[in-house]
C-alpha cells in the first residue's frame, strides 16, 4: 500500500513560509487581515444636520419616546409592520 499523503501532495505555501518564519497560520491570517480599511462616508445634508438644535431636538424626542415604551406598543408595531408588507408585496 503506497500512501501519499493529503492532496496529493500538495503542501500550501502560506504553512511553509509560516513554519519557516515561525509564525503561527492565525498569526499570517490576522496581519493581512489588519490591511483593510472600513470607510463611512457622510452626505453633504447629513454634514450640515450634525450638531444643529434640530438634531439635539429630534435625539430628545426619540430618547424620550424610547424611554417611554412608545415604539413597543401596539400602534407603532403594526405600522412597522403594514409598512414592510407593502414593501415586499410591491
């Protein structure tokens, strides 16, 4: 019985070059991980909006509306609800 092993043969480079420089797979894995940038970007109007009296004014109301149960009730999770039947039934 001849065996050759996994894949053939095959052997990854990347655990090759990671054995030889004695570094751990997760290690090489997490480094190239790190190279990606996520990146947010604003609207001109939501620019102009930050930090105006109508943003704090809006934030109170729905901390307030929050802090009361308002969108837990009935009313407000069957238009929740209406709205997104609509949306998927076109």
């Amino acid at each position: 019985m001849d065996v050759k092993g996994i894949n053939n043969g095959y052997v990854n480079p990347n655990l090759v070059n990671a054995y030889k420089n004695k570094k751990s797979v997760s290690t090489e894995v997490t480094e190239k991980s790190n190279k990606i940038n996520d990146k947010l970007e604003l609207s001109s109007a939501a620019k102009k909006l930050k930090g105006t009296e109508m943003d704090k004014a809006k934030l109170s109301e729905v901390k307030e509306k929050i802090n009361s149960g308002f969108y837990n009730s009935e009313a407000v999770l069957n238009k929740v609800v209406d709205k997104i039947y609509k949306e998927i039934a076109g």
